[in-house]
C-alpha cells in the first residue's frame, strides 16, 4: 500500500503545484493589464495639460490684442490656469515613478511663476503699459510655458520606462509561472500513465508466453478503465510538451501602437511661439505632419471676399492640387466649412482610401478666422492624443497668421 499512497500523494502535490501557478499567472495578467490601464491614463492626463498650457498662453496672448475684450479673456486664462493645476493633481495622483513626481513638481513651480508673469502683465495693461506686458508674457511667459511642458513630457517619459520595466518583470515571472503549471501537469500525465502501464504488465506476468505490451490483450483485459482516456490525454498533454502552447493559453500580445513623441512636440510648440520669420512656417508645418503621421496639412484662412476659405500656408499638396482644390465657400457640405462655422473640431473617420482627417479652428480673441485641416493615415485621427495635439498646434497658428485684412468686417458678419 505504501507505493500505492505515495503515487497519490505525489500526484496530488503535482496537481496543487499546477493549479497554484495556473492561479500565479492569472493574478500577473491582471497585474501586467493594471499597469497599462495606469500608464494609459497617465499619458492621457499629460496630453490634457500639456493641451491646457497651450490654450493658456493662445488667451494669455490675446490678452494684449489691441482689440481684445480683456475681460473674456481673463476669464478664459483664469479658467485654462485651473485646468493646468487641476491636471498637474491628477499626474501627481496617478504617478509611481519618484522622477515623475519630481518633474511634476518642477512643472507646478513653472506654473506658479507664469501666473505671476500673468498677474504682471495685468496690472501693466491697467496701467497702459501694453508694450511692456506684450514683452513680458513673449520673453517670460514663452520660456515659462515651454519649460512647463518639458517638465511634463519629462514626467511622462520617467512614468512609461518605469512601468514599462516592472511590467516586463511581470511579464518574466508570468513565464516562469506558466512553464511550472504546464510541468507540473505533465508530470503528474506521466506518473498516473507510468501507474497505468506497470499495473497492465503486473496483470499479464502470469501468460509466460504473451508480448510484454500486447495491444490486443491490454485493451481486452481494461475494458471497463480509465487508462484508455489517459491515454489519449498524454498524448494531447505530449505533444503540447514538444511544441508551442495553445495560443489560448498565452495572452495574445497587444498591437504595437506609435506613440506621439511629446518632447518633439513640445519643442515644435515652442518654435512656434518664438517664430520670427514667416518663411519659417512651412518647415514647421511639416514637422508637425511628420510628428501627427499626417500625409498633408492646410491652413485656410478667410479670403478677401469674406464668403470663403484659401489656403495659406500648406505641407504635403503639390500648386497644381492646390489650384484643383481652389477656395472653399463658407456655406459648403464639407468638415472644413463645417468646423469653420462652428468653430469646433471635427473628425472625419478613415474611408476605403485608409485616410481620415481632423479639422480644427483657428480662433482669435473675436471669432473663428480659419481652419487647420489635417489628412492622417493609419487610423490616427481616432486617437484622443492625435486630436489632443491638432487643437494645440491649431491654437498656435492663430497667433501667426491671419485672414486677408478685406474680409475680416465680412467675416464678423457671418460669426454673428
């Protein structure tokens, strides 16, 4: 008997081993799937203020316009000032990584100084010191702003190598734990078989004469067993053992997804807001296409009529495409029109060509002047990230270009 109970309870160990790995590796998966939960949210909540920033210094500079309704406008800073802070929180709530939470706090103190350089400017305005508060957010508020986002693009970097190494860690004793259930299993197939097979031979030892492993008398003498199905189950279990595993037992891996490059974007943003030389903006425009995996961008400002939209400033459209495409009347069925009349984003979804599209406004301090339209491959305008830089980058052309000068009293017109 004591044979007998030490199989058993070698058999039952085995299958305690298997069922606590089984079990092991579950536990890493939801672990390895909470990590990309949490560093989803955290570049998400990144591009937020790193989109709040640009819109707070687009109002800071419309501040000082010369026909700026300052009273919106301080508004509009006061509210876009409480959605940097507001997302800042958030970053320090969802980080793990202490160089994170360092870089967060590096981009708050950022922050803070801008709101002085704000308040500055204000009281330079009330003072009829234009010039020196329009010197003041340019030198200042620009080198606070850009600093800012580089703290946050430096957060987000910090964040991902750092869940990106404990999830390739899970992801290793996952393996490990895997490869232990599957061993023990197979050892306990081969111990219930081994037990199996000396049972059959002890039962045929009495026929001198008959084969040791008789086909015909194993499967005669054992009609009524279970050694048939074992049987069947090691050979499953062994050739599992040999060859790759089920794809139902391996987590399928994730698509490889592109990330946006946010220091390159954070540079372009600043580029843009020290720009000195118009002939300077196409080049930027196509970094920007070459960052949003963009085929070609147009900038459309109102012509001189004041009924329509011409191209400005474009990247990726040849002059005789340009000429095809012509102006575009304000009143047209289209998503550039569209999102000009509106003065809202508009995203046109991928057809059978595989190009989608994402239209944003360009709007000053009195109305919606033009539209930055954007054609994307890959399925990129579906990304909130996408969209998230388009509305940045768009927010920064409407400090640099501007509609033909006869069209803006027609162009209020149509806003009113």
């Amino acid at each position: 008997m004591r044979p007998g109970w030490l199989r058993v309870s070698v058999f039952t160990a085995l299958i305690g081993v298997a069922l606590a790995s089984g079990y092991w590796v579950a536990l890493l998966d939801r672990q390895i799937d909470e990590g990309r939960d949490g560093e989803r949210e955290f570049a998400e909540s990144a591009w937020g203020v790193a989109a709040s920033l640009a819109e707070l210094r687009a109002s800071q500079l419309a501040y000082i316009a010369a026909d700026a309704d300052r009273a919106f406008q301080a508004e509009q800073v006061a509210a876009h000032t409480d959605a940097v802070v507001a997302g800042l929180a958030d970053l320090t709530r969802l980080a793990s990584a202490s160089g994170a939470l360092r870089a967060i706090e590096s981009a708050s103190e950022a922050v803070g100084d801008l709101q002085g350089v704000d308040a500055a400017s204000r009281e330079h305005v009330a003072a009829g010191e234009t010039d020196l508060a329009r010197d003041l957010l340019l030198a200042d508020g620009t080198e606070l702003g850009a600093e800012a986002a580089g703290h946050v693009a430096r957060a987000l970097g910090l964040e991902r190598t750092t869940r990106d190494a404990a999830g390739t860690r899970q992801a290793a004793t996952q393996a490990q734990a895997f490869f232990l259930a599957t061993g023990g299993g197979v050892l306990a197939a081969l111990l219930t078989f081994f037990a199996a097979l000396r049972r059959a031979r002890v039962g045929e030892g009495d026929d001198a004469g008959a084969p040791t492993a008789d086909p015909g008398v194993e499967s005669g003498a054992q009609p009524a067993t279970g050694s048939s199905l074992l049987d069947l189950t090691l050979s499953a279990e062994t050739e599992e053992d040999v060859s790759p595993a089920p794809a139902a037992d391996v987590p399928a891996p994730d698509p490889i997804v592109r990330e946006l490059d946010l220091p390159a974007a954070a540079v372009i943003c600043t580029d843009l807001g020290s720009l000195g030389n118009a002939a300077d903006l196409p080049d930027l425009l196509g970094r920007a296409a070459e960052l949003l995996n963009a085929s070609g961008m147009i900038v459309w400002v109102n012509d001189g009529s004041g009924e329509a939209l011409r191209p400005a400033v474009c990247h990726g459209y040849s002059q005789a495409m340009l000429a095809r495409l012509g102006a575009i009347p304000h009143d047209s069925e289209n998503a550039t029109a569209s999102a000009f009349r509106e003065g809202r984003m508009h995203v046109v979804p991928a057809d059978s060509t595989g190009s989608g599209a994402i239209v944003a406004p360009l709007v000053s301090s009195i109305n919606c002047f033009g539209v930055l339209s954007a054609e994307l491959r890959e399925g990129w305008e579906a990304r909130r990230d996408v969209q998230s830089l388009t509305r940045i980058i768009a927010a920064q052309l409407a400090t640099l270009v501007a509609p033909d000068s006869a069209a803006a009293p027609a162009s209020q017109r149509a806003q009113a």
